[in-house]
C-alpha cells in the first residue's frame, strides 16, 4: 500500500504570492484548519514544499 500525506493548513494566505494560493487550492485547501490526504508522490511533495511556511504535513501508513 503507498503512503499517504495528511496536509493541514494553518496559516493564512492573505499576504502570500498568488502562486502560493494556487498551489492551495491545488492541494484542495481552502481554509485554515481543514486537511486533506492526498498520495505521496513527488508532485505533492513539490506542492507542501511551496506552501511548507503554511501548512503541516503528517505521513499516513
């Protein structure tokens, strides 16, 4: 079975760069507190390394 991010944001981005937001909403974050689980692959791990600053990240067996 693959690995499994749980990606909570917990920062605001309302003074954060438009690519920072997109990348968010990518993530499928659209408030503080809500989190997500997505799988562990490389393109989501570029996603929580743009937003590392506003988000938390768990690794899920």
């Amino acid at each position: 079975m693959a690995a499994r991010l749980k990606v909570t944001q917990i920062k605001s981005t309302v003074s954060e760069k438009q690519n920072q937001r997109d990348t968010l909403r990518s993530l499928g974050l659209k408030r503080i507190g809500q989190s997500v689980e997505r799988e562990d692959t490389e393109q989501n791990r570029g996603y929580v390394r743009t937003v590392a600053h506003l988000v938390k990240v768990e690794e899920i067996d």
